[in-house]
C-alpha cells in the first residue's frame, strides 16, 4: 500500500519541525506531505492533497481545530483527522470525535506510538491515547446517571452551562460577563460554542432547547 500520506496542522513551527524530524525515521510507513499552520492553508492541502490523515492540533491561535475538523471531514471524507493536543481532558476527546475525528492523542506520545496510532486510523479504527480511554468510559458512565453539570451530555462546558443558565434567565451579553466576570467577547465565544453543540443558531432557539430538554428547572 505503501506509506500513510500525512498532512501535519500546527500554529507553532517548532511543533512542525518536531513531527517532521520525528515521523522522517519512518519514512517505510508514514510520508509527510504538507504542512499548515492556519485554517485556510489546510483546507487548500488537504482538499488538493487528499491525504490518508490529517495530524491537527485542538486550537490554531485564534481558530478552533474542532471547526477545522467539521469542515475537513465534510469537504474531504476520505482524509481522517488525528488530533494531537496538549490538552488532557476528556470532555476535549468527546468533542474531537462528536467533530468527526478518527483519533486523539497526546503530543507526548513518542515515534513508534505515534507511527502505529496512524496506521489503525489509515485503516479505520479510532484510537485515544491509553492515558484518556479509561478517564473517558467513566465519564461516560457518569454523563449517562445525569452527574455533572446541565449539557454536559450535549458536550457543553461548564461555563457554557453558566452562560445557558444566564442566558434562560432573560440576561444580556453585557450582564451575562459582568456576572461571570468575562468580556463581552468571551462570552460571544461561549455563544458560539454553545450555539453549535446545542445545533442551533441564536439565543431564542438555545433557550427553546434548554427548557424543552429540562437542562434547568
């Protein structure tokens, strides 16, 4: 079959020269393609490349990985996005794969690791690093009794749950941050956010939702 044709995303170049240097000792299995360190860029690879995997970090400066994600699975099915993070949580794990990803590892992991983690996912399995599978079906567990937060079985954070929560109570963008002590700005990010996971587009239809799933009584 020869080797994995591999896109790598990252905003730092030292990431980038990291991976390279690391995968070019297994230049028999995995070949490096292509490299992007923004959105736009990636989406111009990977639509033109076609690679077999798309090794993405979560966040791009500015930009979500997770929306990159969406749109990379959508406008090229047949390139599966591994994301590599720094982030060890397992409520980043469940949205990488509510996003469409085939993988999340740890950018702790090592050559050899990493190498055989890209070739399952070539060949269709969906890999999580060891360290956050376990973590991840007890959360499961938990999220399936109805524990933690409202919507965090729809994949909201616990300060998206805060912002909904203001946001049923009849608050503006302007008091929601003076309560929570944000900027306007960040909290217009959680209401994207929110907006996404909950699949609806403004503050009407997120209150719509919240009430008629009974996230806050």
């Amino acid at each position: 079959m020869g080797p994995i044709r591999v896109v790598l995303v990252d905003d730092h170049e030292m990431i980038l020269a990291g991976l390279k240097a690391m995968l070019a000792g297994f230049s028999g299995r995995v070949r490096v393609v292509g490299q992007a360190g923004a959105g736009k860029e990636a989406i111009r690879l990977v639509t033109s490349l076609r690679p077999d995997v798309v090794l993405l970090d979560v966040r791009l400066g500015p930009e979500s990985g997770l929306d990159l994600c969406r749109t990379l699975t959508r406008q090229a099915p047949g390139s599966r996005v591994v994301f590599l993070s720094v982030y060890d949580d397992e409520q980043y794990v469940f949205e990488a794969l509510r996003a469409g990803a085939g993988g999340y590892l740890l950018k702790r992991v090592d050559g050899p690791e990493l190498v055989k983690r890209l070739e399952e996912v070539a060949q269709g399995e969906t890999v999580v690093d060891p360290t956050l599978a376990g973590r991840m079906a007890v959360t499961a567990a938990r999220l399936g009794r109805g524990e933690f937060w409202p919507g965090a079985g729809r994949g909201l954070t616990q300060r998206e749950s805060e912002v909904l929560a203001l946001l049923v109570g009849g608050l503006s963008n302007r008091a929601i941050a003076a309560r929570l002590v944000l900027s306007e700005e960040t909290v217009k990010s959680h209401l994207r956010a929110l907006y996404r996971k909950l699949e609806v587009t403004d503050r009407s239809a997120a209150i719509a939702v919240a009430l008629r799933e009974g996230l806050f009584r």
